[in-house]
C-alpha cells in the first residue's frame, strides 16, 4: 500500500510550541520563536517570515480591545468595588460558593443563547465581581480564608465563565462559530440551515450544564474540607 | 463611520499613558522595561496599520525580547485595604452603576448600531460591531464613573497601570497566539496533521471514526488554541470523506457536535490564553495553569458525552 506524503517539517511550530510549555519558558518567546521556524519550514526567507509574523500580529489586533475596560474597572476596584460586591453576598444569609457560581453559570448560558456572549467576561464580570462575590459568600461560611481555598474559589469563578458561555453561544444562530461552520460546508457543496446547526448544539449544552453543575454541587463540602484540615493544621 | 482603526487609536493612546505611568514610576525597578514594552506595544495600535510588515515584525520582536530576558516588575500600590473598605462603605451599590454600563451598553449597542445610519452611511463599521460597541461602552462607563467619583484626572490611567502590570506580558499574548494560528494555517500545519491521523488509524467502523473526528477536533483545539482553526482541518480530512460520505452520517449533526468538541479542547490548553491563562493573571493566582485545572474533568467528560451523542444522532437516518 502507497501511503500519502506527509510533509512533517512544517509540525516544527507545534514541537516548539509544546517543548516551550513543557520547559515552562517565557510564553511570548515560545509563540514568537514558534511562529518564525513554521515560516522558515514553509520557505520564506528571513525578512518574509519577519513580515508574515508582523501581519499576523497586526491584523489580530481586535483580541485587545478587551484591555479597554481596565481604566473603569481599576478606578471602580480603587474606590472599594470588589468589597462592596464582597459585602452584599455576605449580607444574604443563603449565599454559598456553590450558589453563587450555579446561579452565574445558568445566566451566563442563557444570555450566551440568546446571542448576549458580552453580558460576562474575565476582566469586566469576574475579576470585579463574580469572584468577590464567591469570594464573600465563602467568608460567611467558613469565615478567614486560607490562601489556597481563596485561590481555589476564583479559579471555580473563571471556569465558570468559561464552560456556561462555550455551551450556550452555539445555541444562538449568528455566532461565528455557527457561520464558519455554515461557510464551510457551502463550500464543500453541502447547504445547512442556522438554525438546524443551534438545535443540535442543545443535547451538548444540557450536558455541559448537567456535568459542570453536578461538580459545582460538590465544590462546596470540598472548600469545607479543606478549610478545616488547614485549620487542623494551624 | 467609526470602524476599528479608530479603537486602536483608542488602545494605542492607552498604552501610551501606561507606559509614561511607568517611566515615571520610581517605584519600579524595572520601570524602563515596562515603559519599552507598553510604549512598542501603543505604537503598533497608534501606526501598526501604516508602518510595512517587516517592521512591525521587528517591534514584536523587540516587545517579546523585552518581556522575556530583561523582565517585567511591577510597581507598589499604596492604597490600604481599609481605605478601599471605608470607600466602599460611603459609595455602596451605587459602585456598581459604571460596573454594569459596560456588558448592558455593549449589548444594547450591538443591536442598535447595526440599524444607526446618517445620510444612508452606517454610523459604525457594521462587521465589526460588538468590539466597537464594548469601547463605547466602557467610554461611557468611565464617564459615568469620573462623575461620580470625581478623582483626578490622571486616576484611570494610572488605574489601568496597575491592572495592565498585574496582567503582565500574559496580556499580549492571546493576540500573538491568534497570530501564530494564522501562520500555521499558512503553512499547511492542519492538513498534516490529518494525513497523520488518516495514515496511522485504522478508521473502518462508524464508531471508530466519529472517535476520531471528536478527538481529533479537541486535540487540534489545543494545539492551535481555537476550534476554529481546527474545523476545517479535521472536517475536510476526517469527517466529510468518512462520517458523511462512506458511512451516511448526517453533516449539520456532525458538525454542529463536532464543533462543540473542539470547545472542550479550549478547556483544557494554555494556548487559549485569553479564557486559560489571561484570568490567572487578572485573578492573581499563583499557578498559570489553575484554571485549566478545574475544567479539565468537565472537558473530558463533556467529550466522552459528544461522542455518544454524535454516535447515537448522526446515524439515525
């Protein structure tokens, strides 16, 4: 049997890529380095892989806008955002770490479905006010934190964000991943509807909310435990 | 027309004023490091689009050199922790007004500037509404809050400082990642890797395949950073010849599950940095990889459940 030809050299960005993260060194060195082999190994020269890499960063620009919200934000945090968030959980006699994050994470996909993907966010939601509130309401239960459990509530604040707005948006019929998937079948010569694409993103969604809440629900008796071991240890 | 040139201006300007903040900043061992690094980094915003690629190419490559062997510090932020509780006492809810304008107004502007025209011109570059609709919206917001509030004037740069050092170099790069997917795909990397994949797995039961094509999409997700980069590879290598053509599979279930697997991928890379890694920067943890973590268990049980569910839905025909 004749077997394709596969031109391995050009996986020489992937192999730097994962050695570079394995070695733990400094990330954009990684990506750069990275970035300049794969267009040696595709056969520019040297001043074209620098240009190719320029373009490249230029036109991906539009992923930085985010960094826009940080003047309101840290003028809002200076001012005593985050413990005024911290401080209203703790007044609800109710709240829970669980609760919180469960309540978030059923908004943060229904708002996702509905085509709302900006209502969250790491830098405008979670940092000012999701994890404070997490944050809060694990203080009401447990009182004085130790570091690794506070680390631990907000690293459950970020996931959160992350997994309810990955399984709800593919639910909504103008994102892009739905565009790009629909492209790309017209191209092979295969017509899909939008919507068709949205109704079978639901028995995933239902799964994620099914599988992450379900360890949300035990997150609760863990931050317990490991509050009083390190009390026990204390 | 506002079109997204006009929002790097915006970031350029911003970038500027965080590294003048730095120069400034005796605090700061490494204060000409950061200063370089935020000031190469506004003028890719402020002229990037006018300066010619190879350039550009040599101010990342200044940036990156900067970042990583000379190194980022990080000044001292003074303010006690009591001030911030007896301000967060005196304003109360009222913190959360500006907090709020942000996601409420990029919405609300999402759909409305796509219907806004004056004279028969879209008021802003339509393609590209939402990231335009978030500047406004934070514009507004800060508006609101410098109302408010009224501190000086020079407070939300100097603000954006210390969140923007506290994020670090982490805040670069998903846009250098974004810019090595593009090289990747310029150089083939994906129909590599599914000539690999076709060559080494026996791919002749159903089961097998959609294994495969799932898989796969999670593990291209993770190494390119972006399911989007890995669906048409793995679509047009493995699941459009075997899933939909030899075994009569049905392509928009396919798909739309297909898809959906390489977002379990983006759980668990640090190549997605900007949903893995940029939130340990801004949460201030300790380990890079702490958000990964927690979604690890999800990403893969979530997996396992797409390929019953594509090996159940997509042959029922």
């Amino acid at each position: 049997m004749v077997l394709p030809y596969v031109p391995v050299f050009s996986l020489i960005g992937v192999v730097v890529v994962v050695v570079g993260f394995v070695l733990r060194i400094n990330p954009l060195l990684v990506v750069t380095v990275a970035g300049l082999a794969t267009g040696v190994a595709s056969g520019l020269g040297p001043l074209e892989v620098v240009g190719a890499f320029g373009k490249a960063f230029i036109t991906s620009r539009y992923v930085a806008i985010v960094w826009l919200v940080l003047p309101v934000i840290g003028l809002l945090e200076h001012a005593g955002l985050k413990e005024r968030a911290r401080a209203v959980v703790s007044q609800l006699r109710a709240a829970t770490v669980t609760r919180v994050l469960l309540v978030y994470f059923v908004i943060r996909q229904i708002t996702a479905a509905l085509g709302l993907t900006s209502l969250g966010g790491h830098a405008q939601m979670v940092r000012p006010l999701i994890a404070p509130m997490a944050e809060g309401a694990a203080e009401n239960q447990y009182g004085k934190l130790p570091t690794a459990t506070r680390n631990r509530i907000r690293a459950n604040a970020a996931a959160v964000d992350n997994i309810a707005l990955f399984f709800g948006e593919d639910i909504f019929i103008a994102i892009g991943s739905i565009l790009l998937i629909r492209g790309f079948l017209d191209q092979n010569g295969i017509h899909v509807e939008p919507t068709q694409l949205a109704i079978w993103a639901i028995p995933t969604a239902l799964c994620a909310f099914i599988i992450h809440c379900t360890r949300l629900l035990f997150l609760d008796r863990r931050l317990r435990r490991e509050v009083s071991e390190n009390a026990e240890a204390a | 027309m506002i079109t997204l040139e006009h929002i790097y201006w915006l970031s350029g300007l911003m970038m500027a004023g965080v590294a003048i903040v730095n120069f400034r900043d005796r605090s700061n061992r490494r204060r000409i490091n950061n200063a370089a690094f935020w000031g190469i980094y506004g003028i890719t915003f402020l002229i990037g689009s006018r300066l010619p690629d190879a350039v550009n190419g040599f101010l990342v490559i200044a940036m990156v050199l900067v970042a990583s062997i000379r190194g980022l510090g990080q000044g001292v932020d003074l303010t006690p922790a009591e001030e911030r509780e007896a301000s967060a006492r005196r304003w109360g809810n009222k913190l959360f007004i500006p907090a709020l304008t942000i996601p409420i107004l990029t919405v609300a502007g999402t759909f409305a500037f796509k219907r806004f025209t004056v004279n028969g011109v879209a008021l802003v570059d339509v393609k590209q509404v939402t990231v335009i609709a978030l500047a406004i919206a934070t514009l507004v917001a800060l508006a609101v809050g410098m109302l408010l509030l009224r501190p000086a004037l020079s407070a939300p740069i100097k603000e954006a400082r210390r969140l923007l050092d506290a994020v670090g170099w982490a805040a670069v790069l998903p846009q250098m990642l974004a810019a090595l997917g593009a090289l990747f795909a310029l150089a083939g990397v994906g129909n590599v890797v599914s000539g690999l994949a076709q060559r080494w797995i026996p791919l002749d039961t159903p089961l097998v395949v959609v294994t495969t094509y799932a898989v796969g999409m999670a593990v291209f997700t993770m190494i390119m950073g972006n399911a989007f980069a890995a669906f048409p590879v793995m679509t047009a290598g493995i699941g459009l010849p075997l899933i939909v053509q030899k075994f009569g599979g049905d392509p928009t279930i396919m798909a739309a599950i297909g898809m959906l697997s390489g977002f379990c991928g983006t759980l668990m890379t640090p190549m997605a940095a900007n949903f893995n890694i940029v939130p340990t920067a801004l949460l201030e943890l300790p380990d890079e990889n702490a958000v990964i973590k927690v979604q690890i268990p999800t990403a893969l049980i979530l997996l396992g459940a797409n390929i019953l569910l594509m090996n159940f839905l997509v042959f029922r025909r």
